[in-house]
C-alpha cells in the first residue's frame, strides 16, 4: 500500500481507495503497509462488455484526498455512487445498440484491409479514448457537471484503465483513487438526487417483475417445466360493460348461459387498453374491476400487463406497477402499515432508493383475486386515511385506497370471480370488464398447439364438439388443459379405445394419470403396476375431506389453519403437493407462509363428490344429512339428498358437486377407481330409482337453470330417454306442445340450448303461439338475438 497523506491509502493490487486504512469498497481495515486489500469484484461487472485488455500492472497514483463531509457515511457515499453508474450503464448500452445499427450499414464483405490493419493496431487505444468521451457526454447529459470534470481533469486516468485489464469500465472508474473527489462532487447535488434514484428504481423494478413474470407453469404452479409466457400467451377475450352486482351463480352455470348466447355486439378490449377511456368517454379511469369465473384467465391476464410494461413494450407513461395478490395480503390481517410501508416490503427496490412520495408518479397498484380476500372490507364503517406514511390495518388501507381518499393519482385494477364483485361499492369503479375466455376459434388452436399430429388433434376437436358439456367447459383455459392432459394419456395408453364422453368420466381419468405419475416417477414403479398404494390412498382421502369441508364454507385457498380443522399436517400437505402436483399446489408468500388450494375449482368439486361417495359405501354415513339415522329403512339415498341439496341451493353452488356424485355411481367408473375404490356401490337398480326420482322433480315447476342441470345429471348416468324421446318428435314432426308434461318441456327448452344450430332467430310459432309455450320457452327466447 501507499500512504499518501490525509490518512488515506491506495491498495496496489486492488486499486482501492482507503480512507484511515479502511478499504472503503471492502470495508476491511489494512493491517500494515506491506499489506493489501482483498479485491472484491463487483456483481454488476461479471460479464459486461466493454472490456480493456492489456497486462495487469502495478501502476500506482498518488492522489490527494479531502475529508469526507460530516454527516454522510462511507456507504451512503458509496451507494449515491451506484445508482449514478447504474444508470450510467442503461445509457450507455442503449446508445451503443443504436450506433450498431447505423454502423451496420456501413460493413461490407471487400471492407479494404489495410483499414482493418489500422483498425486493429488502434484498436486498445481508441476504445479507451471513444469510451472515456462517451462516459464524459452521458455525464454531461445527466447535468453531472462536477463529477465530469473530476474525471476529465484526472490525468492519469488513461493508465488507469490499461492496468485494469478485462474490466469493466463502470468497475474500473468505481475502484479509481478519483473516487474521493467524486465524493466531493456528490454532496453539493444531495438535494437533486431524487429523479436519479427514481430512475434507477424505475429500472430495478422492472427487472424484477420481469424476471418474476417472464415464466409461467400452465395448469400448476412451481412443478413441471417452466415456459415462457410470452410463447403461450393466447388472447383473452374481454368485454367492456356490465356492473359490479353480484352474480352468485355457480360459475358452470354461467359459462353455459354464455356459451349459449349467439355472438353479438360488444366493446372488447385489448389488456395493454386496460385503463384508456372507450370513445364518447371524457373522464379518465382510476379504477377497473376485470370479473370472471375461475380458471378464465385473470392472473395470467394482470401477469401479461405487468411483462409488458417490464420488457417496454406497452405503458411506458406508467412510472411503476405494483401488483399484489389477495393470497399475500391475507397473511397481513394483524399486521399494521402505512402504504409506503407496505410498497416498500413488497417491492425492496423502492426502499433502496428511498421513494416515499408515489404521489410524484404515475402509479398502477394491481390487486389480483378479490373473492380469496379474508380481510374485513367494510366500505361503511372505516375510518378515512389520506396520508400514505400513517400506518394502519391492511384493510383501512385498501378501503382508502380503493375509495381514492388515499393516493388519489394512483390508478387501480382489481380481479375478482363474479360472487365478490359486490365487495366493491359502484361508486368506486370507474369500468367493468369481464373475461370471457377461450371462443370456439381459439379452443381448436389451444388443442392444434397441443397436439401436433393434425389427425391426432382433429380426432380430439371433433370429440369435444359432440360432448356438448365437455365443449361448454373448454370456455376455460384450466379445463381445456386438464382435457389435452387426459385425452393425451388415453390415445397413448388405449390405441381404438373410447375417449372420456362425461365430465365424471374426464375427472376420474385425470386422477388415474396422476395416480400412474405418482407410481412411476416418485415410487419407481413400471407402468403396469398397480396405480393405487396404500400411502397414495391416505392422500387422497385427506385431500377428499379438506375439499369437501371446505367446499361447504366456500373455500378455495387453504392456510394452515384450515389444514389443521380437516386433520391433514402442514408437513403431509407440502408431501401431497409435490406428488399430486397437478392436483393440489403449494404457494409461498412473501413471509415463506404456505398457502395451498387445488388447481381449479372443479378439481376440489369433483374430490368433495369423491369423499362423499367414499364415506357413504365405506361406512354407511350420508354426508350430506345433518342428522344421521341409525336405521337402513329410514336412511335416505344419498344420491336423493345431494339432488334435494342441490334443487335448494339459490345459487347452484352444489351443481357441478351432484353430477360428479352421480356419475361416481356408475359401474364403468368404478372400475377405472379400482385400487382406490377397496368395494363398489350403487347397483344398477339404485341408479334406475335415482333416475327415476330426478324425472319427478323435472314435473315440478322448476327454473330452467336447475332444469339444465337435472338433465346433466341424466346424461352423467347414461340415461337419455327423455331427450330422445322429444328427439324422435322432433325430427318426425308429430311433435304437440299442447299434450307436453313439465318434463317433456323441459327436455324441448334443454335441447334447444345444448344445440349446436346458432339461436341467433328462433321461430317460436313453430312450435305454439299458446301463453304456455312462450312461459315454458322463454329461457331460449333470451337467448337468442331474435323470436318470431
């Protein structure tokens, strides 16, 4: 080392400034003058053109150093320093990138030699000079004026660089003995730092949502294999329009009353045009509540938005997006923040540069999953908060925030399923949007993408469109996925065999492929094997039971407290997600808290109906009874209870739950479940009474919602006769309406709508003018675009 007066030394080998024999770059203190600071190699410089050649020396420069401003420490020095150069280097790099591009023009193959020659002996010396002027204009350029002229006014900052070697140039200048100067330079523009340290911030944050975003596990999340979102993004189809009122219908229910409706003219919007006003609108949007069912496509749709504008390539006249999930911000219930506190633990980046003040940016706060919220939002009764830097309860934030009373600039996007749209007053949303998922186009690309071998993917579309609930389903990207997963296994595994025609029957087969995964891949078993272990039976009568129980409150995310009421361990349930990966999933927040929860609601549906029909032919009990007799004479049918369940639900929240219990009770299903299943039951003559008593609930005055569902529930028992009944009729034309029973009528009006025929004009005289034939059809009449 060399003393050099002031109390500061210079390390020879690692060039160094130490300032009362501290390496302020290392913070290690010297011990003697013979010594050397250990060289520490900064993570910014690995790997990062450009690069100096030349022999490393032992080049030496004396410099003189002031004494470091009072109140400012070595490290605030150091990190003023870095967000400077950090930026620095953006600058940089993008105008090299576009002086490449017009020097590029200028190449050509019979580019003379002697040039190249001359280029090439010049080579060191002038990208040294060229790299010094640009350094110097973009210092310039960002008004760093001092800090300039410390380092044009630095001598021997040439020799500097030829002793660094391949090193980086921003590294380079960093460890120069000039650092002290720059310090100097620093403090005078202390007070003018904040655009800068936005800046950097700006460009800190974008990296990391990108590299957050930029990767997606389709249908599961953290198993399998990575891809790029970018490559799988298919556009969703979404609709400006409608209210926040609540829609509390099952969520199949809605998808087919969609799936139903010819198209008609509608306000789409693109999801980078979240926020911009439709024509005719004058006030800008604060606020966008984006519903639809789960599955559809709503967090992939937020993540999307996010990448965008993390790659700039949508949005740029946004400062920062901040995109918080419900998931994460349940965990915070007795926790207490102001919302600069709460950016700043979500998002470290605006910490480090110590932005506080959101109002001097244009900021969109992402809030994806508002029906998995726990925390108490009541719009009514809380307590008004405009100052972001108070802390209080998450929810008082939120409420304040989402009312605009708290960061009124902000802009905000919330998702949410249908049923807790409501949660939101209309008064605090600027605009509806709903995501309506795959159209019928884009289902046929889904499955073409799949499946590569044309013959192989047509086979499949075809299957699909003749199995009217299975083409209903494919609305929603999870299901279609789960289908391509079966249909995948099935064509491999049973060349001629007959493909999954029910949704009991597609759900069952996707248990088996993953009950085959389980035994192949993590127990070392060949594919003839048995799929069923003793072990995978336990989980999955533990995963069953918490489906079923928390099915009944509502549920469809799972916290440790949940596990623990259903008897299931916190440690057997991280075991059940990584071997039923595509089944059950584990999450993790920001505090490492699990959050687990199944990968689609029909998936949690259908292994409730499965713990039902377990429990009733294992031990007799009926679930779906409060009171349990101890009689067999008095024990009504299970199968009688859940249709009576399901007729009583306002809502049709057990609908898709019934048809998967029914179709459990058929023998070929059972047979698929050997090995999980230890007996069978429902015989053929129990099915025959089930059929018959849900025939005699289609003669009672039903909705045609619950209607429709009855005769799901039919085909999910392989009964069609009352439909092909009216079929025959209908194609013979001896068709009456006026001799119809309620049955038969409602058999005509499920027909109808499950016809592939569009209903853009539907001819009611054909089939009566009556009063009666216009009450019993009018579910078709709204449907369709016009009645004659």
């Amino acid at each position: 080392m060399l003393l050099t007066g002031n109390s500061c030394i210079i390390c020879s080998l690692c060039d160094h400034s130490c300032f009362n024999h501290v390496c302020v770059c290392t913070g290690q203190r010297s011990q003697s003058a013979g010594s050397s600071c250990p060289s520490v190699r900064s993570d910014r410089s690995k790997g990062r053109p450009p690069a100096f050649s030349g022999e490393p020396g032992a080049t030496r420069v004396d410099q003189q150093s002031s004494e470091v401003p009072s109140g400012q420490s070595a490290q605030q020095h150091q990190t003023q320093l870095d967000s400077i150069f950090m930026l620095l280097e953006d600058n940089i790099i993008t105008f090299v990138k576009n002086e490449l591009k017009k020097i590029q023009k200028f190449l050509s193959p019979d580019y003379p030699e002697c040039l190249e020659s001359q280029r090439e002996d010049d080579e060191e010396s002038s990208n040294r000079e060229a790299f010094m002027k640009i350094t110097l204009n973009f210092l310039r350029r960002m008004k760093q004026e001092e800090l300039a002229d410390c380092l044009q006014s630095s001598k021997r900052i040439s020799l500097k660089f030829k002793a660094a070697g391949s090193v980086n140039i921003f590294y380079c200048l960093k460890r120069c003995t000039i650092i002290h100067s720059f310090w100097n330079c620093l403090f005078p523009l202390s007070n003018d730092t904040s655009e800068l340290h936005a800046a950097v911030c700006h460009r800190n944050l974008k990296s990391a949502l990108k590299k957050k975003f930029q990767c997606v596990f389709e249908g599961i999340a953290k198993a399998g294999n990575p891809t790029l979102l970018n490559q799988i993004y298919t556009e969703l189809y979404i609709t400006e329009g409608g209210t926040a009122e609540v829609n509390d219908e099952h969520e199949v229910r809605q998808i087919e009353t969609a799936s139903r409706k010819p198209d008609r003219p509608e306000t789409t919007i693109r999801q980078e045009d979240i926020f911009k006003a439709s024509p005719g609108r004058d006030e800008p949007i604060r606020t966008v509540l984006t519903k639809g069912v789960a599955g559809i496509g709503k967090t992939v749709l937020t993540q999307k938005y996010t990448l965008d504008w993390a790659e700039d390539k949508a949005n740029q006249d946004i400062q920062f997006i901040f995109p918080f999930t419900f998931r994460e911000l349940n965990v915070l219930k007795e926790e207490k923040f102001s919302l600069v506190e709460l950016v700043h633990h979500f998002f470290t980046e605006t910490k480090e540069a110590g932005i506080c003040s959101f109002e001097d940016f244009q900021v969109v706060f992402i809030f994806d999953g508002l029906d998995e919220c726990r925390l108490p939002l009541d719009f009514h009764k809380t307590t008004i908060l405009t100052d972001p830097r108070k802390s209080t309860s998450v929810d008082v934030l939120l409420i304040n925030l989402i009312r605009g009373k708290l960061l009124p600039s902000a802009r905000l996007w919330i998702t949410t399923r249908p049923a807790a749209a409501n949660q939101i007053p209309p008064d605090c949303v600027g605009m509806v949007t709903e995501v309506r998922g795959f159209t019928d186009p884009e289902k046929e690309e889904y499955f073409r993408k799949r499946f590569r071998d044309e013959e192989q993917a047509s086979r499949i579309i075809s299957h699909i469109k003749i199995s009217r609930s299975l083409h209903i389903m494919c609305h929603i990207p999870v299901f279609c996925w789960i289908t391509a997963t079966v249909l995948e296994d099935v064509l491999e595994t049973r060349e001629g065999g007959q493909l999954p025609k029910t949704l009991t029957d597609m759900y069952i087969h996707f248990l088996v492929v993953q009950a085959k995964v389980k035994k192949v891949k993590y127990d070392g078993g060949a594919e003839t094997d048995p799929h069923w272990s003793p072990e995978s039976r336990k989980m999955m009568e533990s995963l069953g039971k918490l489906a079923f129980d928390q099915l009944q409150k509502g549920n469809l995310i799972f916290y440790e407290s949940d596990l623990t009421e259903c008897g299931i361990d916190i440690r057997a349930a991280s075991v059940y997600s990584g071997v039923f990966t595509q089944i059950f999933k584990e999450e993790r927040g920001l505090y490492q808290d699990k959050v687990f929860s199944f990968i689609h609601l029909s998936v949690q549906e259908f292994l409730a109906a499965l713990h039902v029909h377990l429990t009733f032919i294992n031990s007799g009990l009926n679930l779906l009874e409060q009171q349990q007799t101890t009689s067999w004479w008095f024990k009504p049918s299970v199968h009688q209870s859940a249709v009576n369940k399901a007729l009583q639900s306002p809502n049709g929240h057990l609908d898709l739950f019934l048809r998967f219990l029914l179709g459990l009770s058929l023998q070929t299903n059972q047979t698929l479940l050997r090995g999980l299943l230890t007996q069978t039951g429902s015989s053929s003559q129990t099915n025959k009474k089930t059929v018959q008593y849900i025939k005699e609930k289609l003669s009672e005055n039903l909705s045609a919602e619950k209607s429709i569902n009855l005769f799901h529930c039919l085909n999910e028992l392989n009964d069609r006769s009352l439909v092909e009944e009216i079929q025959q009729s209908l194609r013979s034309g001896s068709l009456s309406t006026d001799k119809l029973s309620p049955a038969q009528w409602s058999a005509l009006v499920f027909i109808l709508l499950s016809s592939e025929e569009d209903l853009d004009v539907f001819d009611l005289k054909k089939y009566s003018a009556s009063e009666e034939a216009l009450l019993r059809l009018l579910p078709v009449v709204k449907a369709s675009n016009k009645a004659l």
